[in-house]
C-alpha cells in the first residue's frame, strides 16, 4: 500500500480513555499510540512511585480542610475547558493541532489542571483546592520535556462577605503569619504589579488586595520549594554523612497568563541551569464571577509535578518515571507510608548514547511544525531518544529554501543499545520525515 504524503497515523473511528469512548474526527484526531496508552498508567495515582511520593510531599504544603485535594479527573476535556473558560483567545498558539493532541474538534486531551479551574471554582465550596493530574502536550524532546506529565493546580480564594469588615487585604496577611518562614534569599526583582507587562485588575482588585494576595502566594510556593529541599537534604545526608549539597537558589519571573493577572514563574537552580517549576498568579476576577461566586477572590498555580520529583530524587531524566524497571521502582518501595524513609536515586550506570544526524530541506509550502518532527522520531525510537536538537539552520540565498540539521541523541536507560540498532531507528526515522512531513533529505 502507497502512502500518501503527510498522511496521519491510521486513525480509529473512536477511542476510549478511562473507561468512556470517544468519537474521533480526521480533521483534528493527532494521538498517536504511546500517548493513548499513557492515558492508562496515572503515575500520580501509583503508590510508592516517585511521582506519586512528590504528590504527597507537595500536598502536604497544603493541608486541608483549607485545601481539598482532588487527584481522579479524566484527562479528557473540551476546548472549552481546557481553553474558552479561562480566556484564552481563538487564535491563541497553545490550540493549533502542533502543539495539542485532540480527539475531535471540541475535545482533547487536557494541555493543563487550569482546563478545571472553572468547574471547581463553581462546585467546590471550600478556600481552596489542589488538582493533581496527568497532562498532554506536544512539545520539545529533551531530559526535562516529555508529551505526558503531571501537573498540581492549587488555588486559594477568600470570600468579601466572610471576612472581617470585608477587608481582605487585612485578612490575607493574617493569614500568611502561618505559613513556615524560610532564611532564604529569594531573587524577586518584580513589582507587586506593572501596568502594561503584569497589570493589577483595576477593576476589581485595590492595589493593597493584589499585593495581600501575590505575597500570600509567593511565600506558600516558597514554603513548599524549601519544604521540597529540606527532604532531598535529609536523604541525601542518610545516604552519606560527607555529603555538601549546593545551596538553594529561587528566583521569580514575570509571566504571562489569560486566566491570571499579574503572573509569576518560580524557577529553581538546577544541574547547572535555571529550572521552571511553576506558573502563577492572582485569578482573573471573571473566573470567580463565571463561576458564580463573584464576591471570591484568590491565587492559583499550576506546578510540574515531574520537574519537582526530578529536584527531589535527582532523577537525571523525565523518562524515568516512565520506566516499568524494577532498579528504577524497588528504589521507592514502602516510601509512601514513610515519607521519612525517603532516600535518593541511586542511577543504574549510563549507557553510551548514539548521536545521529539528519538534515534536510523544509517544505516547499512552509508548513512545517518542529513538534511533528518531534512526534515522528519519539513514536518510532520511543523511550529511546534522550534529546532532540537544532544545530543548524540557514536560507539558501536563490532558492529561498529552508534547511536544518538535526541532532538526535538515542540513548537508553535501561540497556545498551547497538549501533546497529540506533543505524535501524534513524533510518526509519529519516524514512517517515520524507514520507509524512514533505521533507527533502540532504
Ligand atoms: C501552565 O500550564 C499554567 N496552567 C500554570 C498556571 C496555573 C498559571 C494556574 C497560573 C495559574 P506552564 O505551561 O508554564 O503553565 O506549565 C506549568 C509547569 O508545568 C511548568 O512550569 C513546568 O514545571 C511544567 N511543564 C511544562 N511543560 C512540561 C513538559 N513538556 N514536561 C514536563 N513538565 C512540563
Ligand atoms: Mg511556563
């Protein structure tokens, strides 16, 4: 059977995630088969797995009954959910089929837990909740970027009619004296709010309930890293005496969200570089009147739970959690009813990796998304690519054309590979490109 040019991955009339089916749509259905599958494995809901130890150690920066916690959500969503409801607009880059994976043309698999904002802040009458879920996205090949993780959506929200004199800023500063201080100093060259990069919802918010509400959140998040840090150092010193840890580095950054204003990105120091490991801000107020509880008012974030656990256990590479062998799970047994016990990974010893170059010309049309390049070689070496780079890129000045070089790096974690083996993978990967992306091998 010939195969036609970028034609997609044989797609079936319907899928069934969690138990529900689904029709799909050939116009938007791009889930190819090791991410459907990944539906079923819920490492956040698998005890003693270290995705599920990190739930547990983040949790437990948000006690309840402040925080319900909420872990059981199917990752399928609509686009309303996971997109109209939180503001994002209709032309917005997050919703183009090469970055989301969709089932059908109003439903996907969640991109984020902000896709449950809206449905909690309507249901749940509590202050607070915690989201804890596996998300969907196609993006980068590399050891801190994976199609599937898991994310925390926490929010914090206080009602104008409940507190003292309906003085909110009063409250929300009472309310920071229980979180844990820390010594730390943490880099936050940011105003409480700028008015065209990071604005204060005027509308809503005084200038004092904005800043109540940002240095609530900043000191809770903070709390947690530190938290989060004191654990890895305390393993880290059981399993040798000797051992000097770097000192913790935060620092926070300006960010940009439709769903808060103004937003933060907390980042970690980490292997040598500033780690992400959360975004966050205070709410737009139309969520909270969306949700018909107008008088609330609150912070959210949505933390990556994979990068934590990856500061936490100094997992080397966000392919581990994925690993199903047992020097990987037997080093977290039992920790999950003793967080206490908690040690760090030991690496099983690294295999060499495989580099292995390609390069080619684009598309005469220019259509070309980096992600289908990148979902070609993770579907055909799967666990197998470590990383996947640019190394090159030039116009050729008559044609116009464009060409780029490629680096793949194979590599696995749990065996050696051959060369022959990596030879047989990058040919096939070479193959599909020219097959289904309209690219001219060089
Ligand atoms: C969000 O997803 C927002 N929903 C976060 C948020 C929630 C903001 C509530 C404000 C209020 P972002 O795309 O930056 O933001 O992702 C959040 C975190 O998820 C990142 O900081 C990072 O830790 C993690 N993350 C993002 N992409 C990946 C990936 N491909 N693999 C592993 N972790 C990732
Ligand atoms: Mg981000």
């Amino acid at each position: 059977i010939q195969e036609s040019p970028k034609a997609q991955p044989s797609q079936p009339s319907s899928i069934t995630v969690q138990g529900s089916t689904y029709q799909t749509d050939s116009k938007w259905f791009n889930v190819p088969p090791n991410v459907l599958s990944a539906t079923s494995r819920r490492l956040h809901l698998q005890k003693d797995h270290p995705i599920y130890i990190t739930r547990q150690i983040i949790e437990a920066s948000f006690p309840g009954p402040t925080f319900k916690p909420y872990s059981d959500l199917s990752p399928v969503v609509t686009t309303h959910q996971n997109f109209d409801s939180l503001g994002f607009p209709p032309d917005h880059p997050g919703r183009a089929r090469s970055d989301t994976y969709y089932i059908n043309g109003t439903t996907l698999l969640r991109t984020h837990t902000s896709a449950h904002q809206a449905d909690t802040f309507r249901a749940d009458e509590s202050d607070g909740y915690l989201i804890s879920a596996d998300v969907y996205r196609r993006d980068a090949i590399d050891s801190s970027h994976y199609p599937v993780f898991h994310q925390m959506e926490g929010a914090r929200s206080w009602d104008r009619t409940k507190v003292p004199n309906g003085n909110i800023a009063a409250a929300v500063l009472k309310d920071m004296k229980a979180i844990p201080g820390h010594g730390i100093k943490v880099e936050d060259p940011n105003p409480p709010f700028h008015p065209e990069r990071n604005p204060l919802q005027e509308a809503h918010h005084s200038a004092a309930e904005s800043e109540a509400i940002g240095r609530h959140l900043k000191k809770s998040l903070e709390a947690m890293v530190v938290d989060v840090f004191s654990r890895a150092k305390a393993a880290a010193f059981k399993a040798d005496p000797d051992f000097v840890d770097e000192p913790l580095q935060m620092r926070w950054v300006e960010a940009y969200f439709p769903f808060t204003s103004p937003s933060w990105e907390l980042e970690v120091y980490y292997a040598g570089d500033w780690l992400e490991v959360l975004g966050c801000g205070v709410v737009r107020q139309d969520l909270y009147i969306n949700a018909g509880v107008p008088n609330k008012l609150g912070w959210a974030f949505g933390i990556g739970i994979d990068r934590i656990a990856m500061l936490l256990f100094r997992i080397p590479d966000i392919r581990l959690f994925w690993s199903q062998d047992e020097r990987f799970l037997s080093q977290f047994a039992g920790v999950s009813d003793k967080l206490d016990t908690l040690g760090r990974f030991v690496p099983f010893s690294k295999y060499p990796p495989s580099p292995r170059d390609v390069s080619f010309w684009l598309p005469r049309d220019g259509d070309f998304h980096e992600n289908d390049f990148m979902e070609i070689v993770r579907g055909i070496g799967g666990d197998t690519v470590e990383e996947v780079k640019m190394f090159d890129s030039f116009t050729h000045p008559k044609t116009g054309r464009e060409s780029r070089a490629y680096r793949i790096v194979y590599r696995s974690w749990d065996r050696t590979m051959t060369g022959e083996e990596a030879n047989e993978l990058h040919e096939k990967v070479r193959q599909t490109l020219t097959q289904k992306l309209g690219v001219e091998l060089r």
